[in-house]
C-alpha cells in the first residue's frame, strides 16, 4: 500500500480447500481475497476471474490499490488503515475496482482482520447495477428539485389526505399564501366550499387511477381572495410496496381564463333579459330531475307561467315597459320559489318553473297559487315622461304538469303543462290549472281531428249538409244554409262542435271554409235550376274574415261560379264583429254592393249588445235557437226578445229564428216578428240530393198552398219520416 511504509511478509496461501470449499461455494457469487495488513494480494478466489480479471493468478502479489478508481483512492486506503490498525473487527467499504476490460465495477467490501497473521480475509460483492440506480435517483431527484424550485408553476407534495408536506416557491405568488405557511395544513382549508365535493372526488380519482389527472378548484388566498387555479396531480408509490409516497401537485393560476370561460358559458346559459336560465338549460335541467327520478323515487313539476295580455302592454306602453315587467315577474317568481327551484325564461312571455321533491298534490296546487298572487301584485313601471312611474296590473295563468316516471320525455312533461295552461287560458285566466288524463284524452282527440282535417282535405273527403230557411209567414223555401260535415274514417262524420277550434288553431279553417263556399256555390248551380230566387248561405270562421282581402275573396268565388252575389249570404260570428282586427266596413260594404247579403248568426249567445248591430252594415240577424226554445207566446222572454226583433227591424234588417223544432216554437217567433226561421220542425239538414228533391217537391205542388196547413211531403231517401216535415204555403193570400 503506497505511504503506509509497512514492511510486508507474503505469507504462503493458505491450505486450498479452506477457502474454496467453504467460502467460495458458500458465497458463490462473492468475490473472496486475503490481502496482507500491506495491501498486497495474497490469495484470490476463482470468481474473481470471470467477474473482474483475466485471471485470478494475476492479482496475486499485486497491490489491492493498482485496482481501485483514482478518485477512490484516498477512501480505500483509509479504510485499509482502520483494518489493520483493528479499530474495529469488521470494515466496509465500497469503492471502485477495474475490472479486466478496462470498465470499473462498484465493489462493496467486508473483511475481518488477523493481527496474528497481519492478514485480512476480504469479501467483495459487485453492486455496480444498485450503485448506478441510487445516482440516478440522487441525480433526478436533483433535477426534480431544481425544476420545482424554479417553476413558475407551483409544485406540492401531499400526503393522501390532502396535508401539504412541501410547497415550491412558486407556492408564494400561486397560492397567495408563504409555502412554510401552507405545509402542514390540509388542501381543504383552503378551497371554496362550493368546489370542495368536487375536489374530494377529484383526489378519490387521483389516489386510485396511476395516471395524471388536472382539477381545478377556487382557491383562497391569504387576503381572503379566491382564485381559480388548476392543479395537475400525480400519485407517487413505491415501486416494491405500491404503498402510496406522495400526490405530487403541479399547480398554475387559471383565474383570467376561467372567469372568462365562466361569462361565456354564462351567456349561453342565460336569459340576457331576464338574467334567468334559458330555454336550453330548462331542458338540460328536466332532464336531470327526471334522471333522479331513477334514484330516489319522487316527483318532478314543470308549472309553465304566461302573462295574460302581455302583447297588450308592449303594444300600448313600449317594449321598454314590456321588458321591465319581463325583469320584474322573473325577480318575483324566483323570490317565491325555493332556491332549489328552477326558473327559466321560456319564451316571449312565458317563464317556467322546475320545482323537484313536491310531496303531495296540495303542495303543486299551493305553489302554483302563490306563483298567480304575487304576479297579481301591482307592477312599478316607467311613465311616459323620464322620470315618472306608472303602476301596471297584470295576471297569469299557469299550467302545471307533474310526473313520478323517470322516462316521461322532456317534450311531453312541457306539452302536458302546455294543454294544462291553455284550459287556465280557457277558463278565464289569472288562475291555475293541472294536467290531468282528462286533458291528456282531449289532446289526443284534437289531434285525431286534426288528422281528419288533414285527410278531409286532401281527399275533398267532406261534404255540406242543407238545412231550408224558410219564410215564417208562409212556409215558402228562401234558400238553405251549408253546414259542412268532415267524413271520420269510421263511417260516420264529424260535426263543426267538434272540428271548428281545432281548425281554427291549427290554421285549417282557411282551407275549409274556401272549399265550403265553392262547393256551396257550385252546388247552389243545381238548386237555382229549380229556383233562381234562391240563396244559399255560408258561415264564415272569424279567422276569414279579418283578413283584408275577405271581400275579394268571396267575389272571385261568386265570379268562378258565374252567380250574382244574390245567391250567397254569409253569416258572420259576434266573435269577428267583436274583434279590433274584425272584418272592416268597406270590405263588409263591397259584399253587399255585389248583392251578397251579410248577417250576424247566434245573436243572444256570446256577449251580443246592439253595440253590434250597429258596428257594420248588416242585412240580416239570427237569434240563437235558445230564443226559440224561449219565446212561448206571453211570456217574459218573448217580451224582451220582441224589443231585440223590433230594433233589428229598425236598423232594417231581417230576423231569421234558428232552431225552430216545434209547432210551439214557431207560434212564439212569429208573435215576436220573426221574418224567417230554420230549425228541424221544417228539415233536418240534408245532403245536396234531398235538399234538391225538397226544392222540386215544393215546387211541384203549386196548388197544395192551402190555409195555415202543415203538411207532410215524401221525404227523401235515408230521412226520418217523423223528423222530415216541410211545413209549407201558411199564407191566406
Ligand atoms: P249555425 O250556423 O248556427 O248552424 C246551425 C246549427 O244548428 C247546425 O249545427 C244545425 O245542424 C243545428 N240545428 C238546426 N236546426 C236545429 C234544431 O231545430 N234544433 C237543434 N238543436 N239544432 C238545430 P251544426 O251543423 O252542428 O253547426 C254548428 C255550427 O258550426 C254552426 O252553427 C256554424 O256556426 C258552424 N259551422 C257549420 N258549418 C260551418 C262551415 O262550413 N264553416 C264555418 N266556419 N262554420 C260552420
Ligand atoms: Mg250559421
Ligand atoms: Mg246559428
């Protein structure tokens, strides 16, 4: 050993077999030497040879030194003076060694020393691959730190319940907090309790998924500020174990991003008006409320909320108004919903309500009231002038539908809440109304209807009823009125009662009333054959009739048919005289210069007032067949009905009595004035055929005009003899 300055005694190796049959067979993979208190090598094993040198024999009487690594020197030479100077019984050392091909090996040394002897017996085991592992975790855990010191980002080490174990610098602008201030502290404390769930789940994830996953959550900051931050995470576990080491956090500052992601989403969200949920989010809403119907049995209510006459005020005040109340109902019907609650902004003037959890019918019922009262309260809105106030009273109506099944479409719940405020509508508004099997079967009807009308139209799979009007005084045929019946599919047919709205709203009573007066007019050819003083009259739907062109279009249909206005009446509802945007008096003017003669039908039914009478130039009025069944001669009624006819008759228009069905009846409207009259006791509506034959029976009997007779004629084929009689020729002259 170079400096030691020790003389050294090369002592004869030691008996073979010693060694190699305990030693070396015991310690197979062990490198085995005996080495002189000198350093010199005095004996090695065989292994030493395919694992470090040629040849064993090449080590022998060689310094152990010439082996080692120079930077290694200093240590192994240390190491051999405490062996030898027997500070200790037992060394180790690891250091070094070339190895044959130049390479050098990690060698871990043990030895035991013979003072006797000067020898040390030494065990050598090559830890090369170890020894490369632990540098290169020193050398990146270096790293690691070195790029977790400097990172803009802010990295954490934590325990799996979240407690800071280190946090980088960066921790310091990131976090808002000292990182000596956080360590030791759990996450929790520090996250806005609204993201707290979602960051327990978040690390749930974390601790049982290997991968990488990024959670974002509010953090607060030492000012008490919160900031989004978005912290990227890892689970570290030791390889043999897999017990879990750390969750390495990588945290960065997201705030401007996040809150400008938040405004967007916001915004798409949300009713700008209004500020309330759209119509997007209200359905993405039902749809999870009718999900948790899946879970935990309960119910889900959608109440839909409609202004009454709000086009009224947007009208007549300004949208400006119009969009104060809108603000002004949204702020009182989510004051008087729970904040579970839903509301959202359904549409024009139409808001809903998604309330979850209501647990009895009572409780749907009382919501829906409380939503009707406190929109009944009056409203604050601006004035005319800057600076005024004026105060607005509005109602609501509110339709509510309520559902416990989990796979009740979105679109039906609405739809059922739809029909239920369209009977509030119905019923008067500024009320509520819940759905029930009983809408449910009326929606299905009106939709089988509408497929009538739609088939009926397209097939022409329609035809009109006659029914005669006659002249009370002497029984005399003046013409009939078409009554349009809709062929059902089934055999039979559907009357007006029961396709009239439906045509109406959907639009269809434009189709149907057209193919009704050319098909009057057509047939009314036929008729004016057997008489050419006869008329045929058309009821006209309101929603024809406010239409500007109304006029032009009954003319045209009078020039096709190439008939003078004189064969056509047209009667007309109290509802489109009543009407702003009702038929106008040059329209109404232009009819009757054409000689089409225009009435009023149903007078007495619906809000009828003389106000009526006098709106338009009319021809003719009918009263209600509820008169007729009122007016037995004498009473107080007739009376009253008698002040109707006699000022009809001022204004110069007819009277015709509907629904005349018995001999009574008749003896009433006459006595009150009635100029004509319809009604079963003379026909029944018929078809073009019998309406037809009627006309030439009447007209071939001339001579049987005898006194005041009611008399029987031959009824046509298919009428019931008892319901079929003409009462014909009452005059005496
Ligand atoms: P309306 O114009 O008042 O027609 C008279 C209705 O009274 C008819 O019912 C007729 O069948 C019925 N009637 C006639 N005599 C008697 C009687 O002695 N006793 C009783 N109880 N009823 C009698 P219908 O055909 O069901 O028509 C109902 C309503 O439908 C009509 O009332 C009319 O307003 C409307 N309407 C009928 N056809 C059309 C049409 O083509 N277009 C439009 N827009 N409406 C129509
Ligand atoms: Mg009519
Ligand atoms: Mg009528």
């Amino acid at each position: 050993m170079p400096g030691d300055g020790r003389s050294v005694t090369v002592p004869s190796p030691p008996p073979p077999g010693a060694i190699s049959d305990d030693w070396s067979h015991r310690l197979s993979r062990d490198l085995t030497a005996i080495c002189g208190f000198d350093g010199i090598i005095r004996w090695a094993s065989g292994s030493w040879e395919d694992d470090l040198t040629s040849s064993a024999g090449t080590l022998v009487g060689r310094h152990f030194l010439e082996l080692v690594h120079p930077e290694d020197v200093e240590i192994s030479a240390a190491a051999l003076r405490v062996a030898v100077n027997g500070d200790d019984q037992t060394k180790h050392l690891e250091n070094r060694c070339r190895a044959a091909d130049g390479e050098y090996r990690w060698l871990h040394w043990s030895w035991a020393a013979d003072p006797e002897e000067q020898l040390l017996y030494a065990i050598a085991r090559d830890i090369t691959e170890r020894k490369l592992a632990d540098m290169r975790l020193v050398d990146s855990e270096a790293r690691y730190r070195l790029m977790a010191e400097n990172s803009s980002d802010a990295i954490t080490e934590s325990n799996r319940e979240g407690v800071f174990n280190y946090v980088s610098p960066a921790g310091q602008t990131v976090f808002g907090w000292r990182p000596q201030d956080m360590v030791g502290r759990d996450i929790y404390e520090f996250i806005h309790p609204d993201d707290v769930e979602g960051l327990r789940a978040g690390l749930h994830d974390l601790l049982t998924d290997p991968g990488v996953l990024t959670i974002s959550a509010r953090f607060r900051r030492a000012d008490g500020s919160y900031r989004w931050l978005e912290s990227t995470g890892q689970q570290i576990r030791d390889s043999d174990t897999g017990k879990l080491l750390a969750v390495i956090g990588n945290t960065r500052d997201v705030n401007a991003r996040r809150t400008a992601q938040d405004a967007l989403t916001r915004q798409a969200q949300t009713d700008p008006l209004t500020g309330t949920a759209n119509r997007t989010v209200l359905t993405d809403r039902m749809r999870g409320a009718l999900l948790r119907l899946e879970r935990t049995p309960g119910t889900v209510a959608v109440l839909l909320i409609d202004l009454d006459h709000f086009k009224r005020v947007n009208d007549s005040l300004g949208h400006r108004v119009g969009d104060e109340v809108l603000v002004a109902t949204a702020q009182r019907l989510v004051a008087a919903c729970r904040p579970s609650d839903s509301v959202a902004r359904y549409g024009g003037d139409e808001f809903v309500v998604l309330a979850e959890g209501l647990t009895s019918a009572e409780d749907v019922h009382e919501l829906a009231e409380r939503l009707v009262v406190v929109l009944r309260e009056p409203f604050q809105v601006s004035g005319p002038m800057p600076g005024d106030e004026q105060s607005l009273l509005l109602t609501v109506s509110v339709g509510v539908a309520v559902t416990t099944r989990a796979d009740q479409p979105v679109e039906d719940l609405m739809h059922e809440a739809d029909l239920a405020l369209y009977r509030a509508k119905d019923r008067g508004r500024d009320r509520h109304e819940l759905f029930d099997g009983e809408l449910q079967a009326r929606a299905l009807r009106r939709l089988g209807i509408q497929r009538a009308l739609r088939l009926a139209l397209a097939g022409q799979d329609m035809y009109l009823l006659y029914q005669p009007i006659v002249r009370i005084s002497d029984g005399q045929v003046l013409g009939a009125e078409g009554l349009l019946r809709i062929r059902d599919g089934a055999g039979g047919a559907l009357a007006p009662g029961e396709f009239l709205t439906v045509a109406e709203d959907t639009g269809l009573i434009r189709e149907l009333d057209d193919w009704v007066l050319r098909q009057a007019l057509a047939d009314q050819t036929s008729f004016r054959a057997v008489d050419p003083a006869l008329f045929v009259g058309i009821n006209l739907s309101y929603r024809n009739v406010s239409a500007g062109q109304f006029a032009e279009w009954v003319t045209t249909a009078l020039t096709d048919a190439g008939l003078p206005g004189t064969a056509l009446r047209v009667e007309l509802t109290e509802r489109a005289l009543l009407d702003p945007a009702g038929p106008s008096v040059a329209g109404v003017q232009r009819l009757r210069n054409a000689g089409v003669r225009v009435g009023l039908d149903d007078f007495g039914t619906g809000h009828s007032s003389l106000y009526s009478l006098q709106r338009l130039p009319l021809d003719f009025l009918k009263i209600d067949r509820s008169f007729a069944q009122d007016v037995a001669p004498g009473s107080r009624q007739a009376a009253i009905v008698r002040a109707i006819v006699d000022l009809a008759h001022a204004y110069d228009l007819e009277v015709v009595a509907e629904g005349i069905e018995s001999p009574e009846q008749l003896a009433g409207v006459e006595q009150i004035g009635c100029d004509s009259g319809q009604g079963w006791l003379f026909s029944q509506p018929l078809d073009a055929a019998d309406y037809r034959r009627l006309l030439l029976t009447q007209h071939s009997r001339p001579t049987a005009r005898a006194a005041g007779d009611t008399e029987q004629v031959e009824p046509p084929v298919g009428i019931e003899p008892t319901t079929y009689s003409l009462r014909v020729n009452r005059s005496t002259n």
